[in-house]
C-alpha cells in the first residue's frame, strides 16, 4: 500500500555556481593591485618624457644668459631672431613644400603600386615584395652618390625638385608595402559587386575600395610628411643655395665650431617640432585605425 507520505515528490536539486578561481598565491590580481604599483612607474616615465621638452622651453624663453630654472620673465627674443636674422620663415616655407609634395607624390605611387601587388599576379611578384623589402636595409647615405650624379645630369642640383625625389624614392618601398596590405584587407567581392552594377575597374576602385582605405592613407602619408620634413641627409647634399635649405640643415646653421647659441636653438627646435605636434594631434585617430585596419566587417 502506498501511503500520501511517498507520494510527495522530493524538492529539486539547487544548482550553486562555481566559486570562481582565486588569484595565485603570491600574485595580486591587476584590479587589485594598489594604486601606487600603476603610477610611479607612469609618473618616472612621464617625468623623463618631459624633461627634455621643459629644458627646450626653458632655453627658449628666458633671457640670454640667465641661469633660473623658471622661464620668467619670458622673452621672445630667441624666436624673433631667428625666425628673421636666421631666415627661418624660408626654412619654414621650404620645408612645407618639400614635405606636402613628397606626401602627395608617395601617397599616389604607392597606392598604384599597392593595388597592383594585392589584386594581380605576375611571375616576379615575390622577387618584386623581397626586392622591396630588402630595399628598406640599404642606408640613405649609399644612395648620395647615384642620386647626385642623375640630378646633375639633370641640373637639378640646388632645387627643391630634387629633395622631393629623394624623399619620395626613399619612402615609396616601404609605403607600398603598406598600402598593399590594406588593399588585401578589403573583400574582393565588393569591387566585383560594383563590376555587375556596370562600374568599370577605375571606378569601382575609387567608389568601393579608396573611402575603405582611408584611414591607411592617412597613416601612409603622414609618416611619409614627418620623415621629408625631418630628414636632414638629402638637403644637405643637393641644396646649396641658403634660401633653398629645409629647416634641420637651417637649424645646423645655429651650430658653429667656436660657440651655439642655445636659445636660439632651442626655439628653432620648437619651431620645427610644432607642425609634427600639430599633424599627429589632427590624425591620431586615424592613425590608429589605419595600423588596426584589417577587420571588415560585411
């Protein structure tokens, strides 16, 4: 006989989640861990980041042969002088030409040239990619000579014709590698899409895959801006003339065996450092985007 007692049905198991593991012993937990374990070592590198930047300021802006560790008074004799005596608006002009051309130029090439790395096939493909490659091991000074002797030829010597070429030749194997790979980041299958929609290679090239390649772009022409803009080799041996010289041989100009002007220096160092400051703070965020390219989504 069964009786009401073995009727009642037992209560179900209750399911107890598992206890989540415990950091190592010996070993804190990064949320954990105390503030001061995340800041010194921020702050030491802050601090020695900054200094040199500090000392620049502060031999730019104080008085001649003042000895204080605060600019103050402030002058702006330092940047006066050499932005008249010294000619550094010519400098200055110089070289924002040179580095505009050379981005454009660079961003051109490179981009016809990536295209044709990452959409066609040809038997030298990859002796082409090493020889580019290898390219980028070859110091700039090795190609002085050659580089000179064509532009002599050419009677370019002592124009800024001349300084764009190097830069761009020098920045062209490198740039077209890059741009290459973001060119293989984008599907095929959209620039085939825009072919059946009866857009031919060129268009759909410029409607579908360049607003993709942006950011890549961007990355690509700014270190193409920076390094023209601070390289000092290829003006100093193709540019005579003063009133043609860039502005890291003008700030070689302040240096002399007998004495150097520090606070002229240092404002000339302040001068050609804010066009850079300014660019990267513009293209920060495509910058990062252009070195994470790679996911597309679709």
């Amino acid at each position: 006989m069964i009786t009401k007692e073995a009727t009642v049905a037992a209560p179900a198991p209750v399911a107890v989640a598992p206890e989540p593991p415990r950091p190592a012993k010996g070993h804190r937990a990064w949320d954990e861990a105390p503030r001061w374990q995340i800041y010194l070592p921020l702050g030491v590198y802050l601090v020695f980041t900054l200094i040199p930047f500090y000392w620049i300021l502060l031999f730019a802006l104080r008085p001649a042969g003042s000895t204080s560790l605060v600019p103050w008074p402030m002058t702006s004799v330092h940047f006066e002088k050499v932005w008249t005596d010294r000619s550094f608006g010519t400098f200055f002009y110089n070289s924002v030409l040179v580095g505009v051309a050379t981005l454009i130029m660079t961003t051109l090439v490179a981009l016809a040239g990536g295209y044709a790395l990452a959409r066609f096939d040809f038997r030298i493909k990859r002796a082409f990619m090493l020889a580019l490659l290898c390219s980028q091991f070859v110091p700039g000074a090795l190609l002085l000579v050659p580089l000179f002797e064509i532009f002599a030829e050419l009677q370019m010597i002592n124009s800024l014709g001349s300084v764009i070429i190097a830069e761009t030749v020098f920045q062209l194997p490198l740039s077209m590698i890059l741009i290459s790979n973001f060119i293989k980041n984008v599907p095929y299958s959209l620039e085939e899409a825009a072919w059946v929609d009866g857009c031919n290679r060129f268009r759909a090239f410029r409607v579908v895959v360049l607003p993709l390649l942006r950011p890549g772009l961007i990355a690509v022409g700014s270190f193409a801006f920076v390094h023209s803009w601070n390289h000092f080799l290829f003006a100093l041996m193709f540019l005579n003339n003063q009133e043609k010289q860039t502005i890291p041989v003008g700030l070689n100009t302040l240096m002399s065996a007998d004495s150097v002007d520090l606070g002229a220096l240092a404002a000339g160092g302040i001068i050609a450092a804010v066009p850079v400051v300014i660019v990267f703070a513009f293209i920060q965020k495509w910058l990062i985007t252009g070195f994470s390219a790679g996911a597309v989504k679709g």
